[in-house]
C-alpha cells in the first residue's frame, strides 16, 4: 500500500493541481494536512469530502511544513509513504518509481529532482535557486548527499526505526542524514520529479526564510550546539550563495546565474540572520511558521 502525504500551507492556488498529479498515480490514498487557522482548510475539507482517496487530518493552531508532514505520517497507513508539497507538479505515474526504488532493502530513502515551473521573473528564479539549486534537473541516479521533501519516499519501518515517537516535526534534511548514519543510501531517481510552483513574493519569502533559519539554529541549541556557534553567521551569505550559484552553473539552462546573485544573497542573509537570532535566543515560534 502506498500513502502520499501532503502537507497544505496556504495553498488555495496550487494544492488541487497537485492532488489531480498525485491521484493520476498509484496511490492508495492521499492524506492532507492541514492548519485549522490555514487559509486552505476549507477547500481541503471539501476535497477529502469527494474523492475517496484523500484524507483530511486537520490540526489546532499554526503549524509548519514538517509539523504538518509529521502529523500526516503518522495518520497513513501505507508500507510506502511518499511526501510531496501543495504546490508541485509531478511526474507522471508518481510516486512508483520511488517505491520502486524501496524493494531494495539497502536503500532507506528514494527522492527526485525539483524542476522549475515559476521562472516568470528574477524573483522566481532567485527564490527556486536559494532553495533548490542541488536539486535542479539532470541531476544523477543513484547514491546522493541530500533529497528534497518535495519528492521522497520511505519504507514505513525505516521511519519507524529513525523517527523518534517524540519528534517535534519531520525534517527530512536531518532524517535523512540519521537514515546514512544507520548504514541505509539515499537514491536519487531522476523520473521521479517534483517541479516547484510556490506563488512566493520576495519580502515576504525572505521572512519565511529568517523564520526557518532561527528554527534551525534554535533547535541546535536545544541539542546541545554551543551559543558560540553564532560566530559563523556572518559567514553563511557568502558561502550559502556560492554554493547556490557552483551548484546552477553546473546545470543546462544557467548559463546566466549569475545575475542572480544579489537576490539569492539577500535571501541567505535572511537565513543567517535567522540563525543568529536561533542561537542567542532560541526558536521561539519559529518552527510553526516555516516551510
């Protein structure tokens, strides 16, 4: 049985393009969650109410993406749990080949690469590369570093093994580098993609990116990382946009990347910024309004 989670964060223009994406594939059933105090609450109550496959897991409060993703995991009830987000468009046939990829047992985690679908403006561009410059298409099969939560797919028992029964969210960043330190790959399957369509606006974006950035460090912090840690954030601009642009140069059609240089900077200030902030002050509310 295969199970699709999405969870929904002011999704009113993207979530039923993507839930027509998810029900033309394999999936057993589909399950949305979803803020009571999110603007798309409604429409999502409306759409569990007709299509049998989709389920409705509403949740008190603000909540974020990885809350979100947690609480729709955890409400599934598939051998293979697949995750994407309100505002792709997926491959055809998804998530198959990632749960394809699963019958190999060494795997522990099977995601895709991020295509561009809002490339409209400098804008577009600058918010998809900041985020998902590793994760633009060709990308290679097999092993990899890092997957993105836009197209990623689990065995149920390897969550079950990694994921503590206390876990605030599913951040699938650091999941994922607890899955390699347990001896399991992470695959890299080029079909199986996810394309970003997130109607963002620049300010607010880099808000959101602050917001993500202080979770981050915050929740460092509460682990043990030293406040000192701090020092490095006037840092991370610099080497964060590099590593975007390295990244976009080595892939056809950007050619031209680096006039995105200072809007992708300005978005990593914003992430550093949010860092500083994580490790003097901790999290605060951070981590229920991001991403």
């Amino acid at each position: 049985m295969i199970s699709v989670v999405i969870p929904v964060r002011f999704a009113e223009s993207t979530l039923q393009a993507t839930l027509a994406d998810v029900l033309a594939g394999p999936a057993d059933e589909v399950v949305l969650a979803v803020s009571t105090t999110d603007s798309t609450a409604t429409l999502v109550a409306e759409l569990a109410a007709v299509e049998e496959r989709v389920r409705a897991v509403p949740l008190a409060g603000p909540k974020s993406v990885p809350q979100l993703r947690l609480a729709g995991y955890r409400a599934c009830r598939g051998e293979i749990i697949a995750f994407t987000e309100d505002h792709c468009r997926l491959a055809p046939g998804w998530p198959a080949p990632l749960a394809a990829s699963l019958q190999d047992r060494s795997i522990g985690v099977a995601g895709g690469p991020v295509p561009n679908s809002r490339s409209g403006s400098m804008t577009d561009r600058a918010i998809y590369a900041s985020r998902y410059a590793v994760f633009a298409p060709p990308v290679q099969a097999g092993p990899c570093a890092a997957l993105p939560g836009t197209s990623i797919a689990y065995r149920r028992e390897t969550l079950e093994r990694f994921l503590s029964s206390d876990a605030p969210g599913l951040w699938e960043f650091e999941l994922n580098l607890s899955i390699a330190g347990g001896g399991l790959t992470q695959e890299m399957v080029p079909e199986a993609w996810a394309s970003h369509g997130k109607p963002y606006r620049f300010l607010p974006y880099c808000a959101l990116r602050m917001r993500h950035g202080r979770c981050f460090a915050g929740r460092r912090r509460a682990a043990g990382a030293s406040v000192w840690t701090a020092l490095r954030t006037p840092l991370l601009p610099v080497l964060l946009s590099v590593r975007t642009l390295r990244a976009l140069a080595a892939k056809s059609g950007w050619a031209s990347s680096s006039a995105l240089l200072l809007p992708v900077a300005a978005i990593h200030s914003c992430w550093a910024l949010g860092e500083l902030i994580g490790y003097l002050a901790g999290s605060g509310r951070s981590c229920s309004e991001t991403d």
